[in-house]
C-alpha cells in the first residue's frame, strides 16, 4: 500500500469516526432536549355529580341589569370602608310546567280548552363575574378585610338585582309573556282555542 492510499484510508476513517461522534452528540442534545428541558402541565380532576334534576321551566323573560353600588361602613376613628361596585346580571323569570297536571286542563267546549298555570317565578339570578367590577376599596388595613368586603358586595349585588327585578314587575311580564309566547303555541299544537289562567 503505497503512502498515498495510506493517508486517504487514515483520513477516510477519521471523517467516518468524527460522523459518528457528531451524530451521537446530536442524537443526545435533541434527546436531552425533549425530556429534560421541556415542561409539561398535568392536571387531574375527579367528576362527582351530587344531584341531577329534571328541567320543566319555560323561560318567559330575561332582564338584564347593571347596577351600581356603593357599601360604606362608617367608623369613628379610622377611616370608613368603602367598596364600590358595577354589578351586570340577569334575572330570568319563568314558568314550571312539571307543576301542571292532568286535572289543570279542563276541555270547554268542542273546540276550546281552558290550562291553568302554576304562578310564575324567578328562575335564577345570575351576575356576570367577567363584566361586574370592584372599581374602589378603601379604609381596610388587611388583605383579608377587601377579602370580606368584596364576597360580601357579590352578594348584596345579587339580591339587588333581585329586588330590582321585583320592582321593575318581572312576574307581571312573566304572565303577560305566557299569554303572548305560550298561549298561541298551544293553539297551534292543538288545533283549539286555548284560554290561560293562572293559580
């Protein structure tokens, strides 16, 4: 073998050897890579129904309110506490049809009918935590005093749009809906005149 040929197999198995020691090297970076330095989230939840309840309300009429509200605890010494709040919500108000029997459904004549409804009531009252704001606490000294005063504006806010949804009549257009929505829709499913009372 002459020096030449030597020199080139020399070379050819020193490019082959440095191949693989940097194909090694990168084979370990992208494997470090992959399960050493990325970061995962794992999460584990636990689903437990507690109770499951048949639906029969018809939902006649939905208010949707923002109110304003300002809650001030007045102090002799230290400065007041002060809280003030934006509530947006809704109160929706509805009818329970499963409340309705055989017995509420008299027929009148040959073509007329005669349903009596259970009296109409609030279905819920719901406050949008996403829009409502606390826009100023002022006056307390811990974390754990805005803590309180701001669980307890969520509630005040929600009893506010319930009262507030009283005083604006919401069973009063509850009924009136029913009589608009429900009565012509009976009409139209049973072929009859269909005359609507209330208990």
């Amino acid at each position: 073998m002459t020096n030449n040929s030597f020199a080139f197999a020399r070379v050819f198995r020193y490019l082959i050897f440095l191949i693989i020691v940097f194909g090694l090297f990168a084979a370990a970076y992208y494997y470090l890579k992959n399960n050493f330095f990325v970061s995962r989230k794992e999460m584990r939840e636990d689903v437990m129904v507690q109770k499951i309840t048949s639906m029969g309300n018809l939902e006649l009429v939905k208010y949707s309110m923002k109110d304003v509200i300002e809650q001030k605890e007045v102090r002799a010494i230290l400065p007041d506490k002060r809280i003030l709040f934006v509530a947006v919500g809704e109160v929706t108000g509805c009818i329970d049809l499963t409340k309705v029997q055989k017995k509420d459904i008299v027929k009148v004549g040959e073509d007329s009918v005669t349903v009596t409804l259970p009296q109409p009531q609030i279905c819920y009252v719901k406050l949008d935590h996403q829009k409502s704001k606390v826009y100023d606490v002022s006056g307390t000294w811990f974390s754990t005093d805005t803590k309180d005063l701001v669980e307890g504006i969520y509630k005040i806010a929600e009893q506010r749009l319930l009262k507030n949804a009283s005083d604006m009549q919401l069973l009063q257009k509850t009924k009136q809906n029913a009589l608009l929505i429900f009565k012509p829709l009976l009409e139209n499913i049973s072929g009859k005149k269909v005359g609507v009372i209330f208990r």
